[in-house]
C-alpha cells in the first residue's frame, strides 16, 4: 500500500515539532495516502537516532519518506546524498515539503540523479588526493 512515512525531528527537547507534524499531516491528506509519523527531540550530532532508523525500515516501495525540512534528515552534505538515494535504489520517493524537493517529479528525480553522480567523483577525488599525499610522504621517508 501505497503511504507517506513521515520523519520529524528537532535537536533539542525544548524545541516544538507540532508544525513539521502538521505539514507532514497536511501533505499526507492532500495526496490521499495513509500516514504513519516518527518523531524524535534528538540531535544530529547523535549517532543513534532510532526513529529515523525506524522510519528507514518501515519504508517499502512505493511509499514516499516525508520530511518538512532537508535538514531535519541529514547531519551531513554525504548523508544528504546518501539516505535519497537508497531511498529511491528501494523504489520510495523522498520528499522535503519545505525545500520543494520532491522525486516524484522526474526533472527533480534526474537533477538527484545527477548530484549523486557528482557527490561520487567528489569522493573519488578526495580519496585519489589522500592516496598522492600518503604516496609522497612515504617517498620521503615518513
């Protein structure tokens, strides 16, 4: 079946998720789709946030994973790229309601495509460049 799982999230305990809650409920009844929310007061900085992970599992294809905000999901530019992207490898849409990112939409599906393409080369660049640096200190005898 087709549904949103939502995922809203703030840092700290003080801090309010009832508008990510509502605009994740909205999003859901305009699309006609069931949804099931997780929430969590956790940090980024955390390494285990449990909801986020059980939101992750919970995921099938078709679904759509629903966030209010980018950066309520990731922690980092890499786990930006990262959590999409095997979002969609397992055939659920992700979508950030605030950042009109939406990869239902096959431009915004092609334009992800392609900064995961360039997130890669990045990767393999830093990497390549680690290699040439390592390689010279030891040429140096270090």
């Amino acid at each position: 079946m087709n549904r949103v799982n939502g995922y809203a999230r703030v840092s700290t305990e003080d801090q309010n998720l009832h508008m990510q809650q509502l605009a994740i409920e909205k999003y859901a009844s305009e699309q006609n789709m069931e949804l099931i929310l997780y929430v969590e007061k956790i940090s980024t900085s955390k390494t285990e946030r449990t909801e986020l992970t059980n939101a992750l599992k919970a995921a099938a294809t078709g679904n759509r994973f629903v966030v209010y905000k980018l950066d309520s999901l990731a922690r980092s530019t890499k786990e930006l790229y990262q959590l999409p992207d095997e979002m969609m490898q397992r055939g659920i849409d992700f979508v950030s309601i605030q950042d009109s990112f939406d990869t239902t939409i096959p431009t915004v599906r092609a334009m992800f495509g392609m900064l995961t393409v360039f997130a890669g080369f990045e990767r393999d660049i830093i990497q390549q460049r680690t290699k040439d640096g390592l390689d010279a200190v030891r040429k140096r005898g270090r």
